[in-house]
C-alpha cells in the first residue's frame, strides 16, 4: 500500500528557505566548522528532530532534548546537496528510525528490557510513525516484532518529513520505581540506505542520532521551564559554561547502529527476526487444558548460535552481526570461525579495544546460560489421558529459569503452550485447602528446585486470554 502526502508546488520551489529556516539557530557555528575542515568529505543529508534542546546541559557534553510521551514531533529530512547530488542510484533511498538506549549497559540488555516493557504495556509500540502529518514518505512500515523501530522510503531529491511518536518514557526502565528517579536516556537514531545491484536497500550511506529523555504528557514542557529557570538564575560567567538553547535539535552524524543492516535484511521479507523470534514445543489450546502436540523436549535455553571452527566466511559474518558486532564485519570478512576462535582474549583487546574485545572473546567462548531455577511441570490432560511413556506414568516437561522472575515463568510456560506471554492473564498456584495465590516475583525465588506441578489453564472470557493454575 502507497502513503503519498501531495505537496504544494511552493515546497519544492523553495527547499532552499526550508533548510535555512530548519537550520538558522546552527547556520553560522555549523558553516564555520564545516569551511574549517578543508578536504573532508561532506555528508549529503541533515536530520532535524523539531523539538527544544536543554539549556542545562554543559559545554562539549552532547545535546539534550526533552519529548512528550505520545506527542507527534516532527524529523526533517534535507538532503543538503539539493538536486545537485547524484551519487544515490535509485530514485528513493530507505531510512530506519529507532529509538534505543544511550547508556551502553542497558544496549547490552535491550531484548530483556524490551521484552518487559512489552509484557507491561501489551498491544503498545514504542515508537509509531504519524501517517497523516508526514510529507514526502512512501511505504512506512512497522515490524510487530521490533516494537521499538519504524522505516519508510523518501526522495533524497525532495526534501521530507516524518512525525514520529515515542510511546515509552525514560523512567519506565530505571531499576527501582518509588517516585523521583532519574529516567534512563534514549537516542533517536536514523540510518539512510540505498540500492545495491540487487536492488535491496542494504548500501549504508548516512547514520546520525541525538540524546532524548522522554516524559509523561506535557512533562517535558514543565522540564525545559525548569531548565530555563535555572540557567536564568546563574551568574553571566556560570551561563557560559552551558550550551545555549536552541528551538530544534540538530541530529550528529555516528556509526551505523548493529542491527540496521539485519534489519533491511529482514523487513524485505516478512521473516521474524530471529532475535525475538523461538520455535518451542508446538501445542495448542482447547477449552479448559490443553496438551501437547510434541512430548519430551525439553525448553533449555538456545545455544545453536555458537562459532563452531567449521563456520564458513558467510556464516562468520552472520554470527558477528547476531551478536551486534556489526562495527567489526569488514574487519574480519576473511575470517572463518576456526580463524576468530584461535585468537587470544589479548589480540581481540588490541583489534576491538577493551569492551569490545572482551565482550566477543566471551560470546565466541562463552556456553549456554545456566538457569537459576529448574522446575517440572505437567499438563492436566495429558495427565488424565492413557499414558504413552513407556512403562506409564505422568509425563512432565522442563522449564529452566534463568531469572526468577514472574515474567520469566510467564515466558517459559507460553513457549510451552505456543503462545505469546501476554495471552497469559495471571498464573495461580493452588494451595493444599484449594485457594488460588496470585504468583508474584517472590513467590518464584521461593520455589525449590525441582519442584513439579500439575498446570491447567482456566479461560479468561473478558480478555480473551488464559489464568494458568499451578497445583
């Protein structure tokens, strides 16, 4: 389907003033830097998020810009060479907005973060695209897997914009949630694709980011006020160790983000990505129980993904951007998986530096997470059915935790029931007098090891969804 906004003659008669007027708090300082760098190679596109930066931030520290949780905010998209630049060789080039972690430690954590925000807020999107105030778009798209990522194509000729909406806020990942904390930062990161020979958008060309930090509706206005208030109150020489305010963010240019081109790869089909993307046991529901249809596999952690010496160049290169090394690809595109495990932990640190050298020693040697917790549980009908294990007998499934969360659980048992986690509405465990106790996250670090259950499934007819009962 076709999203194509008509534009009035006037917008591509006068591209020129839409840049200047996007651009004019940053024209001279900008201009002035880029006359200095004689000889660099100037990049073709400019990212504007229209949206305040924070006077509170101190000189040759990064820009801070405050959002509104769920508030339209619009991206231009200029192409700074104007009609001018020809070295795209399709007509439209496709960009990748997201919105991740700034902080590196939670980056490293993104699929558990995510994966809990998505628990907490089912049926929600983190970042969405505002279709009908967009311009110059075609083709926006929304994978359901990745929550926190849209992409679209556009005319680099012509210039656009994108409104986009950021549905999360920055406290919603902070560890401890009483009232008060300080809310996690976010980058809104665009990357810029064009055309290979095969006619994929997989040939990166422009990458550029800023620093966020998003807040309930209309906190963000009440934030900047305050931010305002006390730079205003400082003495002249104190103000000038802060950065001014200006109207709109201006997005620097950064590397491309890891995943950016697995994604391209994989929104060209409607293939899940294989991060968030399991095959458990297949089973089925049925009104009351259900059983499954496959018996005895048990729902260990995956570890297929390890580097084997007999990985090939071609493999090599997927494991490397699987596991977010993507900066490092070209590096080691002559190497096989034998060449990258005979290397040391000291020849990674010196080729990668010290995080990230460490980092891929440990997942190339590294061994499947051994789970905290181990617990067995059987399916009521399956119970109450003629036994097909040999020699009769209950038969029971493993569930291996790797954190003793309710969340974990919930995951584990809707592997088992080939189900999506928020399909579970509550899990119960049924006491010796017969009275259901809500399963909290302190109920599952007290459970025992190898502690065994009977689980039945009560349907749960206002949502559509399941209460699953531990007896």
């Amino acid at each position: 389907m076709l999203f194509c906004h008509s534009q009035p003659e006037s917008y591509h008669q006068h591209s020129a003033s839409y840049i200047r007027e996007a651009l004019a708090p940053f024209l001279k300082n900008e201009e002035a830097r880029l006359m200095a760098e004689t000889g660099a190679k100037r990049t073709p596109f400019q990212y504007i998020l229209c949206a305040a930066t924070s006077p509170a931030v101190k000189q040759q520290e990064e820009s801070l810009t405050y959002l509104n949780q769920g508030q339209s905010y619009e991206i231009r998209m200029l192409n700074r060479k104007l009609v001018e630049y020809t070295d795209i060789s399709s007509k439209y080039v496709k960009s990748i907005v997201r919105v991740v972690f700034h902080d590196r430690r939670l980056q490293y954590m993104e699929h558990q973060q995510l994966e809990g925000w998505k628990w907490n807020r089912p049926g929600d999107r983190i970042l969405d695209i505002d279709i009908p105030l967009s311009v110059g778009i075609i083709e926006p798209r929304s994978h359901p897997l990745h929550l926190n990522t849209v992409e679209f194509l556009w005319d680099p000729v012509k210039n656009a914009s994108v409104f986009i909406q950021v549905n999360c806020i920055s406290t919603e990942f902070t560890p401890r949630k009483h009232g008060g904390e300080k809310g996690v930062p976010f980058r809104i990161q665009v990357d810029t694709f064009t055309t290979n020979e095969h006619r994929e958008y997989m040939e990166h060309v422009h990458s550029s980011s800023c620093q966020v930090k998003v807040f309930k509706p209309k906190g963000a206005d009440r934030k900047l006020k305050t931010d305002r208030e006390k730079i205003a109150k400082k003495t002249p020489q104190d103000r000038e160790k802060y950065q001014l305010s200006h109207e709109t963010t201006v997005l620097k240019e950064c590397s491309p983000w890891p995943d950016a081109l697995n994604f391209t790869n994989h929104s060209s089909s409607n293939a899940p990505s294989p991060v968030y993307h399991s095959s458990p046991t297949s089973c089925s529901f049925t009104d009351g129980n259900c059983s499954p249809n496959q018996q005895g596999e048990l729902l260990m952690p995956s570890c297929s993904d390890h580097l084997l010496p007999t990985t090939s160049l071609q493999d090599t290169q997927q494991w490397l951007h699987h596991h977010r090394f993507s900066p490092f690809s070209r590096l080691f595109s002559n190497f096989s998986g034998a060449d990258l495990l005979r290397m040391s932990k000291e020849d990674l640190i010196q080729i990668c530096g010290p995080a990230d050298g460490i980092r891929l020693f440990n997942t190339m040697k590294g061994r499947c997470m051994q789970p905290r917790l181990t617990i067995y549980v059987c399916q009521q009908q399956a119970r109450n059915q003629t036994p097909t294990k040999p020699g009769g007998g209950d038969v029971y499934h493993a569930l291996y935790l790797e954190e003793l969360t309710l969340l974990d659980l919930s995951e584990k048992i809707s592997m088992l029931y080939s189900i999506t986690p928020q399909q579970i509405t509550h899990i119960y465990r049924q006491n010796p007098s017969g009275i259901h106790v809500l399963v909290s996250d302190e109920m599952v670090q007290n459970f025992k090891e190898e502690m065994s259950f009977i689980l039945s499934t009560i349907r749960d007819g206002s949502t559509d969804g399941y209460h699953v009962v531990l007896k």
